[in-house]
C-alpha cells in the first residue's frame, strides 16, 4: 500500500509537552533519541506520570524554536501533560496554548511515515482551506499513536498510521 494522507482541524487544549530534548541540525540525534528513551525506561517513566493526558504509550515528537542563521531546530521526545504539571528533574517541557490545529493523518505499510510529512501535511492542509498559522505558537509535531503505530503485528501484516500536527487557520 502506498501511502494515503487524511486532513482534519481540531481545536486543540492546552497542554503541557514533558520529554527529553536535543538540537537537531547537520547532525540528526533523533532517531538515537527515540532508541534510548524506548530502551533505558525513559519512556516508561513518561508514560506513568500522573499528570500524562495523552493516550496511555502514545509519543509525540515536538518541532520548534527553528534557528534561521544556524538552521537548527529543538526537538523533543515526550508526552503530553495537564497544563502546570509538574516537570520531573532532567526533563524540558514547553506549554502549547489553545489552539486550531491540522493534523494530517498519513497511513502506510512501513513505520517510516514521518519523511515529508510537513510537506504532505501542508498540501493536503491548503486543499482542505486551510493554512499554517504559526502566530500563536510555532510548532510542528510527530503523533505516534501506539494502537495506531507502535502496536506491530507478529504477522507482519501491519497499518501504520502517523499524524503530524500544524496549527492552523483558515484561508481567507
């Protein structure tokens, strides 16, 4: 199966983004960053915070604080929290406000659905009457749903479905 994309914008509540963070730019750490944090109990420590409000062993993936002179970017692996949850040692956190957000929703046979999702996501955005709208906060990010995503079937015969988050508004 190709890949397929699906649109839709929620209003999004704010939340308090907890994780791990890294700069992302002529060096990529992510992919190192995800297999730490599932391998060293990171994750598992995330997932049982208290103040967690997304779905029990969904991760996200929070894109910001984009650098035009040094073209680097903040990355964050985490979870979603209640707003003013506490934020445990060792841990960055960002607040994102309320909000409308687009979320493109990119299904395939192979887990590797975030390469050019912000494109895919933008396009399928602006055909839905739709535009990216970074004055409120100026973010991107990666929605791994474990049921969706990370839930692999021994059979090999797998669904994988991504979403990627832009805030948005409409087009005038």
């Amino acid at each position: 199966m190709a890949s397929k994309i699906s649109f839709e914008a929620v209003k999004f509540h704010a939340v308090r983004f907890i994780g791990k963070e890294v700069i992302v730019g002529k060096k990529n750490p992510v992919p190192d960053l995800w297999k730490k944090m599932l391998n060293d109990g990171t994750n598992d420590f995330l997932q049982s915070l208290q103040e967690r409000v997304s779905p029990l062993g969904d991760t996200i993936g929070w894109m910001g604080e984009y650098n035009q002179q040094t073209k680097e970017f903040v990355y964050i692996a985490g979870i979603f929290a209640t707003p003013n949850a506490t934020v445990p040692d060792g841990f960055s956190y960002r607040d994102i406000p309320d909000c409308l957000m687009g979320v493109g929703w990119i299904q395939g046979n192979t887990s590797n659905l975030e390469k050019g999702a912000h494109i895919k996501t933008e396009k399928i955005m602006r055909a839905n009457g739709y535009v990216p709208d970074y004055s409120i906060v100026g973010i991107s990010m990666e929605y791994y749903s474990f049921d969706r995503y990370a839930n692999v079937k021994e059979d090999g015969n797998n669904t994988f479905t991504f979403g990627y988050y832009l805030p948005c508004k409409r087009m005038i």
